[in-house]
C-alpha cells in the first residue's frame, strides 16, 4: 500500500513544482508586457500633457506659480513704495496696451490700506493682466477723517474713442465724462497768473461733469481696429464668462437698483472648495508617481491639466489660484444710473491682507511637496527593465527620434524668433501703438510737472489734482475729476510719448526702436529675449534626453535616473518661468516642441516594480 502512495505523491509533487514554474514565468511575461505597454501610454500620455501645457503665458507648474507669488509681493511693495512717495507705478512691456490703458485709481488713509490694496492689484496684474495689459496705478491719500471710501477702482483708457467700453443707454455714444474743452480750460484756469487754487478748479471741473446712464459695449459696436490688434481681454470678460458658464469655483451675487436704473454683481470665488480639490489632485497625481517611480516633469505639468476636466477651465486668468483669490468680492458694473461717478465695465476691489498670499503660496508649496515625495518614494524603489524585442527596443527609439527631433526644431525656432525686429511705433488707422518697452516703471509726478511739454498736458492736470493738500478741497470731487481726464482716449498716449521720449529716450528708425538712455545701446530681439536661458533649457533636455538611452542599456548608478529627471523637471518649470519674466514670449512652435520633447524625456525610463510592471 505504502509502495502505490509514493509514487503517486511524488507524481502530484513533480506536476505542483511544473505548476508553480509555469505560474512564475507567466508572471514574468505579464510582467514585461506592462512594462513596456506602460512606455506607450507614458509616451503619449506626455505629448498631450505638453500640449495642453503649452498655452503661452500660462502658469502651468506649482514651481512657476510659487514665482508669481514671489512677484506679487515684490509688485506689491514697490506699488506701495511708489503711491506713497507721491510718484505713480505703470505695467507695461513691448506688447501690452494695443487697444487701452487700463488704470487704477487706489485711495487710501493709512498704510496698512495701502498695502492691502496695492497687494490685490498686484495679485491681479500678474493673472489677469501681465501678458496684454498696460496698467498705470495713481492714487490719492485721504484724510484720516475722509467719509470717502478706500478702495482700488479700474478705469480705462482707451486709444481711440472708437473704442470705449461704457456707452450711453439712450445713444450707444461713447461715454467721457469730461469733454476736451473743459480739460483745456481747467489747464489753463492752472497757469493763469496768480494762480487759482486747486480746490476752486477741482469744484469748477466736477460741476462739469456729465454722469450719464451707461452700458457696457457690446462687441459689434467696437470698431474694426479690435480686428488688427487682436482681441484685448478685460474685467468684463471674466464676470460675463461666470454669468454665461456654470462654474464650480465661482459664482455671482447679483444686484439691481431701484426701477432697474442699474445692474452690478460681486464675485464670489469658492476658494477653499478648490484648495481641497487642487491638493486631492494633486495626492493622485503624487500616487501615480510613487507607482510608476518616473516622470517627474510630466506630474509637476500633469495636475493643472486634470483640474480641466474638474471645472477650472471657467476660471480666467494666467494662475488659478491667483485668480480666484485676487476676483473674489470685486464689484463689476453693467450698467449704471445718472450721476453715478463709476462707468459701467469697471470694477471695484476693497483689498486683501497678508494671509491671502501667505495661503496661496502654501497651496502650491503643498502641490509641489505631495507630488514631488511621491515620485522620489517611487524612484527609490524601482527595478531597471532592459528593453527587449520590438516593442522594448521600438519605443526606446521612438522616443529618442521625437525628442532629439523635436529639441533641434526648438533651437532653430530660437534663431527665428531673434531674426525679428521690436516695434516702437505701430502706424495704426486712428492712433499710434506707441511701445513702452519696460515691464515695469515707476512715473516720477515731479518729472512730469516739471516737463515744459507735459506739465500743461493732461497728465499735469491730473499730478496737481491728485497731489493737491488743501484742507478744503473736496477728497471726493478730485478723484472724479482726475478719474474723467484718465478716462480720455489722449491720457494714455501722452504718457506712452512722455515715458519714451523723457524717461527711457528711446530713438527710432522708422518704426524700430535702435536707441535707449544717454549711452545710446541698441535695443534689439537679442537684447530682450532671454535666447541664452532657452537655448540652455533645451540642451539640458538634450543631455538629460541621451543619459536615459544609456541608462536603458548600460548599468548606471540609480542616483543618476534621479539627478536627471530633477533637472528635466527644472529645466521645464525655468521654460515657462522665462516666459513670464523676458521681455518678450517665447514663439509657439518653441513652446510645443520644447515641451513635448521634455516631457517625452521624463517619462520613458525602462524601470518597473517586479510583477507590477
């Protein structure tokens, strides 16, 4: 009996270990088979990623956001700086302000108001208004006892009165308060001989204005210029956006006045809604990176893409958080009512403290900590898989062809982009474009009252009122007046003339800008653009980009995957901050194949985790 069960247990030992064999090598094929099918989805995963990425402007990594915070304090002091000295600040650049304008009038008692409303401005500026925007911020402080309230109010100038966002409910005229006729009478009531006081003229030129009911411009009755300059976004596109979509992130508390005389909302973003989904996000996105142990620059681009699809796409803006805390419990007018000294198209802010960048700073450093420690606990703990067959050797060379590929093309779309020329003067059909050239200045009010040329212009008008310390003028009466001079098509341009002739100096050749300053240094692409940074961001993608190769064949040390994918990463996040920080963007073609090309880099890494692939 004995004799029969040996065998037949030997038998059933002999099949359980061929069992046990089969079971071990199947895993190791399943195993290979994700390995290198997770190679095609990271490869195209990273291409759409890049492109969606590639938006120019845009904030698309926590490491550029927490530098825009960085530059909304360091805006933020020196708008500060600048009111409180009695000088005014502007925003400009080589290709902001085709259309208007846009100023800011901040009125404040003491600093730490200031400092309140200096940092929403600043904060709003660098999402809403850094790429297009030419922005002049002025202000005037009030009496500790003032009943005037402390606020930051947007008003604009446009180019052309063509194109002027308020118009008059009964006409659809354009709006201007105060005509050119009593502008020119108020500067010459200035240098009449004894000269009359500020607050006399102040009463004379308020008693003239003419506050009429006003609406909002609709898009057919802007003139065509707006065809030739591109579309210049405002305040009223960000509220009418939240009105027409529904949003998650936003929304808006209507009001209308008696008899429907006037209409207005205020802004109210769901910030802590979109901190708990941002950060929810972003641990998902970390949890990918621990599992996958790669791809370090495709998570850091990944997450603002996935909030897509969660509704941030109704929100305007170059930062996302930025943007909802910077809109949120400003007031936009569509229509207003006789006498109302605010136009319809503008909007009114009241401030934010400290802890409001304190917060947004602390989001993004989160983003980045969570997504960064979950790729690092992945990367510590991967398994090199060389490639094998042809979709392991296939993929390998795929990728390298569009990453090499795609970085020369980046490089010789640099040299394209240094080949043009900086525009100074724009010939347009009703108005010069005149090009600023700085991003940002701060105006010297002394300067302009002392110029022979622009003292008796417009902008003296406005420096006198503004500065003017009579204890008997009215605080109120001299922001409207100087408010309705800065709403003249001419304010912006004389300033623009002023700023390039009188401050910077710059000389022309036609419509070249070849000069600035005393010392006569030419001022051309090579100068502005940071071609140097770029070029370098896109070798850095090509060395990184062969180290991979020779990791996939070659035994290399584990640290070096690491030390490359960090400088992939950095190399990504320094791109888009150039874009933000040079004075010109980078080209189109640059940002797509630079980016597509990093991140195709980052993500192909022939490691896995044993029997996980």
């Amino acid at each position: 009996m004995l004799a029969q069960i040996i065998p037949c247990m030997l038998r059933l030992a002999t099949l359980v270990q061929i069992f046990i064999v089969s079971a071990a090598a199947q895993g190791l094929a399943v195993s290979a088979t994700a390995a290198w099918s997770s190679q095609i989805v990271a490869f195209w995963g990273a291409i759409i990623i890049a492109i969606r990425s590639s938006a120019r402007g845009v904030v698309t990594t926590g490491l550029s956001s927490v530098f825009s915070n960085l530059r909304v304090c360091q805006r933020s002091a020196r708008i500060s700086a600048a009111l409180s000295g009695g000088n005014w600040f502007l925003h400009s650049g080589w290709h902001n302000g085709k259309l208007r304008t846009d100023v800011v009038m901040i009125s404040w008692r003491s600093p730490s108001e200031l400092q309140r409303l200096s940092t929403q401005v600043s904060m709003q500026i660098e999402t809403f208004a850094f790429s297009s925007w030419q922005v002049l911020i002025v202000g005037r402080q009030l009496r500790s006892g003032s009943s005037v309230e402390s606020t930051a109010h947007w008003i604009k100038s446009p180019n052309h009165e063509s194109l002027c966002p308020s118009r008059t409910k009964q006409t659809g005229e354009s709006v201007f308060p105060l005509a050119e006729p009593d502008i020119e009478h108020g500067l010459a009531m200035l240098q009449e001989s004894p000269k009359q006081r500020v607050a006399d003229i102040v009463q004379i030129l308020a008693s003239k204005c003419d506050f009429q009911p006003t609406r909002c411009a609709f898009m057919t009755e802007i003139y065509k210029e707006i065809e030739n300059s591109g579309m210049q976004a405002s305040f009223a596109n960000v509220f009418t956006k939240v009105h027409a979509e529904e949003s998650p992130f936003q929304s808006l508390s209507q009001h209308t006045g008696q008899y429907g005389s006037n209409r207005g909302s205020v802004m109210k973003s769901m910030t802590r809604m979109y901190v708990m989904v941002h950060l929810t996000v972003a641990t998902a996105i970390g949890l990918m990176g621990a599992a996958s142990g790669r791809g370090l620059a495709v998570w850091l681009l990944a997450i603002r893409t996935a909030l897509q699809g969660l509704g941030t796409q109704t929100i305007s803006g170059d930062d996302l958080i930025l943007s909802l805390v910077s809109i949120d419990q400003s007031r936009f007018h569509y229509e207003t009512g006789a006498g109302s000294p605010v136009l319809a198209g503008e909007i009114e802010c009241s401030g934010l403290s400290w802890w409001h960048v304190v917060g947004t700073f602390t989001v993004v450093a989160l983003e980045i900590t969570i997504i960064g420690a979950g790729w690092l606990y992945g990367a510590l703990r991967v398994h090199k898989i060389s490639p094998s067959g042809v979709v392991g050797h296939g993929m390998l060379a795929l990728s390298t062809l569009v990453w090499l590929s795609l970085s020369v093309r980046a490089l010789m779309s640099i040299r394209q982009r240094l080949s043009g020329r900086l525009v100074g003067i724009w010939k347009q059909s009703l108005y010069d474009y005149i090009v600023v050239g700085s991003r940002s200045l701060e105006v010297s009010v002394e300067r302009i009252l002392e110029s022979p040329t622009y003292a008796n212009s417009v902008l003296g008008l406005v420096a006198t009122v503004l500065e003017a310390k009579d204890d008997d003028i009215d605080e109120l009466s001299a922001i409207f007046v100087a408010e309705c001079a800065l709403r003249r098509p001419a304010t912006g341009i004389i300033l623009d003339y002023h700023l390039v002739t009188d401050v910077l100096k710059y000389q022309y050749e036609g419509d070249s800008v070849v000069l600035q300053g005393e010392s006569a240094t030419k001022v051309d692409v090579s100068s502005i653009y940071p071609w140097i940074q770029t070029s370098c961001c896109i070798i850095l993608t090509i060395i990184c980009g062969c180290v991979s190769v020779i990791y996939a064949y070659y035994s290399l040390p584990s640290w070096v995957k690491i030390i490359t994918e960090i400088l992939l990463a950095i190399g990504a996040c320094w791109f888009g901050i150039l874009e933000r920080t040079g004075g010109l963007p980078h080209n189109r073609d640059t940002t797509i194949c630079f980016m597509v090309a990093t991140l195709v880099a980052s993500s192909v890494w022939y490691v896995g985790v044993r029997d996980v692939g």
